[in-house]
C-alpha cells in the first residue's frame, strides 16, 4: 500500500488514505485509522474491494469511508 501524504486529524484519529496498483491497472483502497499514543496506540485498517481507475478516485473514496467511520463508528 502507497501512503497518501494527506494524512489528517480529527476527533483524537489520525487518517491516513492509502491506495494500491493492482495488476490489472486498476487501484485498490485502504484507510489506516490512528488513536491513542505510545503502548495505547491502537491502529485500524480498512480495506476495501472497490477498484479505481485513477489513484485519486481509490484515495477519495478511503478518505470518505474514513469520514463515515468517524460519524458512525462503522465502515460504510
């Protein structure tokens, strides 16, 4: 996975989109989602099976499910 540098933080998390060339062209999407500190630290690591065409669009759609995560505390 290739770490988007648009990293942001929101209510005690840290969001991280991350977005993957899959072998057919297409790009795959993640989110990495950060609380707490040092040993406390805990991170979540969504992957979703939605493909893109563009890297930005794989990027977007992480960072929305991230956003819908924070809303909900669930995936959309």
């Amino acid at each position: 996975m290739i770490p988007h540098h648009n990293t942001i933080s929101s209510d005690g998390f840290v969001i991280t989109p991350l977005s993957r060339l899959q072998g057919t062209g297409m790009f795959s999407s993640a989110v990495s989602i950060r609380s707490g500190q040092g040993q406390a630290s805990h991170d979540r690591v969504y992957r979703f099976t939605r493909l893109f065409s563009r890297q930005e669009q794989a990027l977007a759609y992480a960072l929305g499910q991230a956003r819908q995560w924070l809303h909900t505390g669930l995936p959309a």
